[in-house]
C-alpha cells in the first residue's frame, strides 16, 4: 500500500540523511494525502547507484485533466497509484488555460483517436459531470460559413462529424441561423446541439478529492496519492525495471544547467503513464532505454482569449465557431458558466523551451494587448455589431501539438512496449484539444488495453 511505501520510503530517506547524501522530508497534502518536498546536499557520487530507491506500482506523472482521470481509471482496477505533478497543485498547465469546451467530436477523421476519444469522452463526461454535480450546459453550438466560398468546407465538416457518429447535427441556412442568433452573420451554418460547456477545475478537484472507495466499492488502499512540486527529470531501463528519476522541482530552479542535474530518488514503478502535456516529449527524451526515432517532434502553439467587454447581457447563447484555420479551429465565441463571453484562441507559432524549462511550465503565456485589433477584423466576419474598444486581454494557453505550420494536424499518440520497447511505459504525446473533452475515454482505453 501506499502508505507502507511512505513509511519505509522515510526510512531509505533517513539513512540516506545520516549519509549526508539527500535530504527529504514530509509534509502532508490539504486534500488528506501524504505528499513528498525534497532538498538536496552535495552527492558523493556521480551515478544514480548511491540514490534512494523505492518500488512502486504505478505512477502517472503529470496531475492535469488527463493524467487525473488516469490515475482514476487505474485506481478503478485496484491499482496502487502515485500521482507525480511539478507544480504546486494539480491542472496549472493546459488543463486550466482552455475554453473550456465539450466538444461533441465533429472535426476529427474518421477513426482517429482524436474522433473516438471525443465521442466517447462526451458521453462519460456529461454523465459523470451530470451524477456528481459538476457545474456544466449543454448549450450547442453553431459553425458557420460566412461567405459562399466556405460552403463546401461546411459540407465536408457535417459529413465528417456524421461519419464519427455525432448525432443530432443539422445544416442550416443563414436565415434561419440568425433567427437564432440574431447578432450573428453568416450565409449557412452547422448546428451542433450536443456541444457544451463545463468549469474544468470544479470536474479535477472532484477527481482528485473523490474517494476511492466510493469509486469502487473495495477498500481504500485502492486510491491514488498526489504529490506535488516533485519533477520527474528522466528515466532509464535496468534489469527489466523501469527506474523514474525524481527531484524536487525548487532545485531545478537552481539549476545553471553547467553540471550533470542528479535524481534525489528513484522511483521502480509497474506501470508509468507519462502524462505530462507540454513536456511529454522532453521527457521521453530523457528515458535511457526506448527505441530511437519514437519520440515524434513536438510543436508548440500560443492560444490567446480576449473577453468581451462594456456589455450588461451576452450577444450569444449559444457557441460560435468559424471555419477551422491552420494549426487550430478558429477565433471563436465561447461562454463560461457565469455568461463572460471569450473570444478566441488565436494561433502563434513559438519555439520550444529547453527540457527543464518545459518541466517547470516556463512558457510565455502572456497576451499582446495589440492583437485586439487582429481579433476584430476576425470576429467581426461574423459578430459585425462588435464595437471599437470592447474587447480585453484574457488569458493564454499552449498547445502541444504534434504538427507544426502548414502540415495537417496529428492525431494523438499513444505509445506502449510494441512501439518504444520498454515494458510497463506508457507515452501520451500530442493531447491538444480536445483532450478535455477525451481525457476519461483516453483513461479508460488505457485501463483496458493495458490492464486487460
């Protein structure tokens, strides 16, 4: 069980402290769960041979959406799980910086993970969100043509997301669209009625808080235990074990980057879910033992959102989205819960951060007041009644894609031993949106394929 692992876990640590070699100590997590800070001393050593070691069952690193309901999925199958996140809490990367959207699965090709995984999240996600009081609408949405010319990729958008069996999707001309939405433009539209909204940190912290026993009906050493601000920098493959190298992320601040940065303990798992977004690739990078070549490029790309200012009620009720645009869906109007109306996000291309910077989440998320007027001419195609000055700086996200400037998108990838060669590892790469919407059917395949 978990909490034997902690105890004897604390023992390796304070034999390892009277050595001189690393210090740890204990503290425990608001949510109940015994968590790990770490602090390093010199080490004697220039290998990982004379660091503390603790066998685990399994481990997801990364605490967003997706790695959460992993950790739930796993922990459904009576698996120990140990949940390692860099940073402070659980979702401060990707998974709180999106529109929050439940996506109802139209885009993505035929048989696609992307197309599968949206269906079949949708599902499970309205219904988990429905049974556990998770604050969500079912509010639709409407893609639209706002020039003729656009009318054949509409035509091409219906037929893909009736081919990946969305249902209730329906063509509409535009009058008929703008008597539904009066302050819209358009010449023909797509409506979506099974598209929705949810408050993606109130659906995490009731994964994370969620008791196992209630999951499962079985006893309680079946949960998950959350650690935070511990990074896991690396890995390597030994004697038919995997082998995590962990430290605390404070001392990858301190890091220069001009000597070899030391794991503090060695985590040998069963089963490891890399699941960490924008990092994901660099880690794998960094696993001593997978096949060469495996590792797919990683891109990455800025998502802005200005919300709408100066307005007493919203122009909109239901979700407004353009023709999809390269490397992303368009600057569309989304809604949140409280009825704010966002506009976006946009696509800017930036470069890739170094590996431990990507671990510590180092990426400009900072949004260019001067864009607005780019925003304008954009929402203004559709929205015409938009007036000067009321759009205003929002938030920013990263996208972890796959495919970079002109090249068609990618799917997500998930990669077992047949693919990299190292048994018990488990790669997710590439899970952009709609990765909310997709994270409990991304577990729930996990569990089956890789659990039986």
């Amino acid at each position: 069980m978990l909490k034997q692992t902690v105890q004897r876990l604390e023992g390796c640590i304070s034999a390892s402290r009277r050595s001189g070699d690393v210090h740890m100590k204990w503290k425990k997590h608001l949510f109940g769960n015994w968590v790990r800070s770490m602090s390093s001393a010199p080490q004697s050593r220039t290998t990982w041979y004379s660091v503390p070691k603790e066998k685990v069952d399994c481990v997801v690193i990364g605490a967003g959406v997706v790695g959460i309901a992993v950790a739930r999925a796993l922990a459904l199958k009576g698996r120990e799980v140990l949940v390692i996140e860099s940073a402070p809490t659980f979702g401060a990367g990707t998974s709180s910086r999106n529109s929050e959207v439940i996506h109802a699965g139209i885009y993505y090709p035929r048989n696609s993970f992307k197309a599968i995984f949206c269906v079949r999240g949708r599902e499970m996600l309205y219904e988990y969100c429905s049974k556990h009081d998770i604050p969500h609408k079912q509010i639709g949405k409407l893609i639209v043509a706002t020039r003729s010319s656009e009318i054949p990729k509409l035509n091409d958008i219906l037929n893909c997301g009736i081919q990946n069996g969305v249902d209730g999707l329906k063509m509409v001309d535009g009058v008929e669209a703008m008597k539904m939405e009066p302050e819209l433009q358009c010449v023909k539209a797509i409506l979506s009625p099974l598209t929705g909204i949810v408050d993606s940190h109130s659906l995490m912290l009731s994964l994370v808080e969620y008791k196992p026993s209630c999951w499962s009906g079985e006893a309680e050493n079946h949960g998950t235990t959350f650690t935070y601000n511990s990074t896991v920098i690396g890995g390597h493959f030994e004697g038919n074990e995997i082998c995590l190298h962990v430290t605390e992320t404070n001392h990858l601040k301190e890091w220069k980057g001009t000597s070899i940065l030391h794991p503090e303990l060695l985590l040998i798992p069963k089963l490891v879910v890399n699941s960490t977004g924008l990092s994901a690739p660099a880690f794998a990078k960094r696993f001593t033992g997978l096949k060469s070549g495996v590792v797919p490029p990683a891109y990455y790309a800025r998502g802005c959102y200005f919300t709408l200012s100066n307005t007493k009620a919203s122009p909109f009720r239901r979700l407004i989205y353009p023709i999809p645009e390269d490397g992303g869906i368009g600057v569309h109007v989304t809604l949140d819960l409280n009825g704010q109306v966002k506009f976006g996000p946009n696509v800017e291309w930036i470069d890739s951060v170094d590996d431990i910077s990507s671990f510590q989440n180092k990426f400009d998320y900072s949004v260019n007041a001067n864009h607005a007027e780019e925003f304008c001419l954009e929402i203004r195609k559709y929205y015409p009644n938009l007036t000067d000055g009321s759009l205003e700086p929002g938030y920013s996200g990263i996208r972890p894609k796959l495919s970079g400037p002109s090249q068609p998108p990618a799917d997500f990838v998930i990669q077992g031993e047949c693919i990299h060669g190292v048994p018990g590892l488990i790669n997710l790469f590439g899970i952009e949106s709609p990765g909310l919407t997709s994270s409990m059917a991304i577990a729930e395949f996990i569990s089956v394929r890789f659990l039986g």
